[in-house]
C-alpha cells in the first residue's frame, strides 16, 4: 500500500471548492465627488474654448491672425508749474522734452489704452495716473498705472508725456519700458530706460544717459557726455567734453570730443573722429577699433583690443612716442617713420618731444598706423 499523504503538522486542509470573498467596494459618494469634478472640470474647459474662438473670431481680421482691439486716448489739461528741476517716473511710457517759454514748466499728457472692448479700454484708461506735485524745489511727475494688465493680447496702458522746460533746469526722468526724446534743452539731463531708445538733439548741458536695451543717439550736443547701455547701440556727435561711453554688446559710433575720451565695449566696435586734441582710453574684447585725429601732448593714450583690428590715423604726428603690438596679427604704417622702420608685430617710435604717449595692443588683429587724410 502506497502511504497516506496528510497534511503536515500545523498545515490546514480545505475540504471541497475554495470560495473567496469579493473585495469589499468603496462608499459610492466618492466616486460620486470625482465623476462630479471631471465633469465640471471638462464644462469649464469647454466655456474657456468656446469663450477664446468666439473672441478670436469677432475681433479677428478676416486672416485669423491679428486681433483688433478697442483702442481708447485722451489729452489732460496741460498744466504750468514754477520749480528749478523736474523729476519724472514712468513705467512703460514716452518722454519728450522740449524747451520752455519763460520761467515756468508745462506738462502736456496724452493716456493709451486698450481693451477687448470698448469699455474695458476705458476702464483701463481711467486706472492710469498722471500725478504732479513740487516737492521743494522740484517738479515730481510720476505715472501711476492702476492695472496695466489687459489681457494676453493687449497693448499694456501707456502715457506719452511732453514737458517743456525753461533753460538751466535740472531733469532727471526714467521709465521702464519707453522712449526719451529729447530736442534743444538747455541744463543737466539724467535720462535711463530700461527697455527703450534714448535720442537727444541739440541739447546743451551734462548730459547722462544709460539703457540696458536700447539704442542711445546723440547729435549736436554741447558739454560733457556719459553714456551706457547693455544691449544697444550708442553714437554721438557735437562739441562734447570728456566723452564716457560704455557697452556690453554693441558699437560704439563718435564724432567729435575733447581731453580725455574713454570708450569701451565687450562686444562691439569703436569708431572715434575728433579735431580737438585729446588722450586716449579706448577698450574692445570682441570688435575692431579705429581712431582718426590728434592727440594732446603730454599725455597718454591706451588703444587695446584682444579679438579684433586696430587702425590709427593721426591728424598731427609732430610729438608723439609709439608703442604698437600684436600677438597674432599683422603691423603696418604708412606714417614717415622711416627710421624706425616696425618689425612684424612690434613697432616703437619717437617724433619730435615724444611727450604724447601712445600704446596700442591686440591679441588677435591687424595694426594699422598712418597719417589722417584730410
């Protein structure tokens, strides 16, 4: 007989078909609660959809792409104030200057906005401020924007201010996002923006100008001049003393300027032409340098750029003491420098008093040194 195979001890035995429990359901209100939020979930969604193509399709061009707006200006009163400086505070708003009749300050102020309709334009346009108030002896006007937000195709609310100043008054006016014009005013200026263009034309006085982008333009103008931007173009002409002019990307463009011209860029390139005589500081990381003119005696003059070329016209070659390098570039002159004839990347010569100094040096560039055709 074969032996009885039991169970082992402590193991049980399950006599006839194994019946398992079925696993107990959840409480039916919480399927309930999320069928409930899919549901309103996928109704809201669908108004969002129906709500953006009916906007898309009324306020649309018959192309589909561009969205017409409600478009809502109106002019304040102008307004007169005596003060002997102006400061003005904007966000993404235009500035004029001008200059003014007599001894008092006028402000003129034109309010934009825009809105899906015509009364959300207006609404907007009357949450925008234009507030005025002397403090001491200066003309404080500041823009107030309420809530600019309009929507994802909206023109954020702006203002366009033109003020009018007498002669001799201190400005200093910065905006965020705006332009500055500037046209014939006679006094000290501070202009910035953050995002915009700065353009100042016959203006008279110590200018200071600086954008971080935007391009900075400058004609005609007499007096001292610093000018900076980050992400921009600056170019300047006229009788201006002691040039400063700095940029992170971006050329650098000057006609004219007196003692001491200092312009530097990381990159970009520099053009400097003056007839006054002047010393040098002029500075390129990735940008070529040209310079024509002459240069002051007794001075010193540093012309150095590490990727780029390097030419040099000098309108007056009678005292002047050079120092020219390149590291990996060619050197050239046609000056009548004929006893110091260069060797291939060095060149040093002595002219007359040599008490001009000058030092030019590139790393990876051309030198090219002459006298300026006239």
């Amino acid at each position: 007989m074969s032996p009885e195979i039991g169970p082992e001890k402590g193991q049980t035995t399950t006599i006839g078909p194994t019946i398992r429990a079925a696993p107990e359901a959840p409480a039916e209100p919480f399927y309930r609660r999320r069928e409930q939020a899919r549901r309103w979930g996928a109704l809201l969604l669908l108004i969002g959809i129906v709500w953006l193509v009916f906007e898309l399709t009324v306020r649309s061009s018959v192309s589909g792409v561009r969205i017409s707006l409600a478009e809502r200006s109106d002019t304040l009163p102008p307004q007169t104030f005596v003060a002997s400086a102006v400061r003005i505070n904007g966000v993404n708003d235009d500035i004029e200057l001008v200059p003014g009749a007599g001894e008092v300050i006028t402000v003129e102020a034109t309010r934009h906005a825009s809105g899906w309709n015509g009364n959300a334009a207006t609404a907007a346009l009357q949450r925008l401020e234009v507030v005025t108030e002397v403090q001491g002896d200066t003309l404080v006007i500041d823009v107030r924007p309420g809530n600019r937000l309009t929507g994802a195709f909206g023109r954020a609310p702006s203002v366009s201010l033109r003020v009018a100043v007498p002669a001799n008054t201190r400005v200093e006016a910065a905006v965020v996002s705006g332009d500055i014009d500037v046209t014939g005013v006679q006094g000290n200026l501070t202009l910035r923006t953050l995002s915009g263009d700065v353009r100042v034309e016959g203006v008279n006085g110590d200018l200071q100008v600086s954008s971080t982008s935007g391009d900075v333009r400058i004609r005609n103008h007499r007096g001292p001049l610093a000018a900076e931007t980050t992400s921009g173009k600056i170019s300047a002409e006229g009788a201006i003393i002691s040039p400063r002019l700095s940029t992170v990307s971006g050329d650098i463009e000057l006609e004219g300027g007196s003692d001491g011209l200092a312009a530097r860029t990381i990159s970009g390139a520099i053009a400097v032409r003056t007839g006054a005589r002047v010393h040098l500081s002029l500075d390129s990381t990735s940008g070529d340098i040209a310079f024509e003119g002459p240069l002051a005696p007794s001075s010193a003059s540093v012309i150095n750029t590490i990727s780029g070329n390097v030419r040099v016209g000098l309108t007056d070659l009678a005292d002047l003491h050079l120092e020219a390098s390149t590291t990996s570039g060619e050197l050239s002159t046609d000056a009548p420098l004929a006893d110091n004839a260069p060797e291939r990347r060095r060149l040093s010569a002595v002219i007359g008093p040599g008490t001009a100094d000058l030092t030019i040096t590139t790393t990876s560039g051309d030198v090219e040194i002459g006298a300026a055709r006239r």
